[in-house]
C-alpha cells in the first residue's frame, strides 16, 4: 500500500530535550515537505527536499533541522524544543518533475504526529 | 507571493442540505488549485484539483468546485452532505509556472460539521 509514514504519533516531551519525527514513504517520491498544523493557521510548510541531499527551508523553518540522505525517509529533528513549537506536524510527499505536469502541489500525507512541550 | 483565504472557519450544516465552502486566492501568476480533506486524528487527502481545461472539477465523494479567474474564487461544493463528509477542508494553490510542491499555500481551513 503506498503510504507516508510519521513516527511518533504522539510525543510528549520536555523544553530542550531532543526529538527527531521520523517520515517514510514508499511511492519513490522525489520531493517530501514538513508541515506545522496550528488553530487558526493552517499549514505551514518546515522544511521540504526537492531529492535526496537538497533541502530547502519552508515559511517556518526556525528551531527545526531536516535531512535527506536517502529517497523514502525525511527526518525532522528538534534540537531543544520550546514550547512553541507544541503542534501537529505533518510530512507529506510529492512526484518529482517528471512527467506531463510535473510536480503540480499534489501531496500525499501522512498521518500526522502530534507533539507537546512541557 | 501567493496567499489563500477561506473566509469561514466554521460551516454548520444538517444532513442532505447543500453545502459551498469558499475559497478565494491571491496570485500574481496562473496557479494550480486544490482542496484537501482532513478527517479527524488523519492526514490529509486531495479532494480535487484544478490543473487546466474545464473550469468545473469533480472529485471524489460528490465534491465539486468552480475555478473562476475573474474573481480569484475556488468555491467547493456538494448538493447534499451526509454526516460522514464532517472534516476540516483546505484550499490551496500552487504556482503554476514553477509547477513545484514547494510552493503549495494552504488555506487556514474550513470545519465542515454535519448535523443530523
């Protein structure tokens, strides 16, 4: 089945402790993006990778590193938490440029990780 | 720079009555339109888009929505709800030109909340 997958789903930690969401997909998409879900805001975008060793920041990149070393796996990590940064995260993937419309927005997302700072 | 705006965060509704969930877009250049569905503790998925050709789209569920490039609009709609489509539902628009996920810009969400 293809499928992004986020772990963990729910996390509870506290200011300054280090955390990394792990994301994986298994459609061999190019291109994969964090998101930050927040009331009121919608979605705003972390980091994203175009392909594997190119990452790029988003809107909201600040307190959040990425890596890209290899094509399915996309990890987010948090160096020290606040507790700003208590929200629903959401890695989602994408075709790269390949093909008739190339990358046209359509993401595919996982199920999302739900993070609280103490 | 490209922005979204939904300009109700909340729509009530009771089961079989119709449904338009409006969104309006701001772009200085052509853009690809979407709507995704959040259902709730879940992900999102695509709805329907608007890549080209034929301003009206169908989509999954019995959604449909209306391009309309005079007024920047992107409304969804559905002649009759059923209690299952309660969801959070977002608007978003990518850059045509580029044609890249990177630049996908979501909306700040409408509830869609379904009562019998």
């Amino acid at each position: 089945e293809a499928q992004v997958t986020q772990n963990p789903r729910y996390l509870i930690t506290v200011t300054g402790k280090k955390l990394t969401v792990t994301c994986s997909q298994n459609m061999n998409h190019e291109y994969m993006s964090w998101y930050r879900q927040d009331p009121g805001l919608g979605l705003r975008q972390i980091y994203y990778s175009m392909n594997v060793e190119v990452t790029d920041k988003g809107d909201v990149p600040e307190g959040y590193k990425v890596s890209r070393k290899e094509k399915r796996n996309f990890p987010l990590i948090l160096e020290s938490p606040s507790p700003n940064q208590t929200s629903l995260y959401f890695c989602a993937s994408s075709l790269g440029s390949s093909g008739i419309w190339g990358n046209t927005g359509e993401l595919f997302f996982g199920e999302g990780s739900r993070l609280t700072v103490l | 720079a490209q922005s979204v705006t939904q300009l109700d965060s909340q729509v009530p509704v009771f089961e079989e009555a119709p449904v338009e969930l409006r969104c309006n877009y701001s772009s200085s250049v052509s853009v690809y339109l979407f709507w995704y569905v959040q259902y709730p503790n879940q992900g999102l998925q695509l709805l329907l888009k608007y890549l080209s050709g034929s301003t009206l789209v169908k989509g999954i569920n019995g959604f449909e929505a209306e391009f309309n490039k005079s007024q920047t609009s992107f409304h969804l709609r559905k002649p009759s709800v059923h209690i299952s489509d309660t969801a959070e539902y977002f608007c978003a628009v990518s850059d045509r030109n580029t044609g890249t996920a990177s630049k996908l810009t979501f909306g700040t969400g409408t509830r869609l909340q379904v009562t019998l």
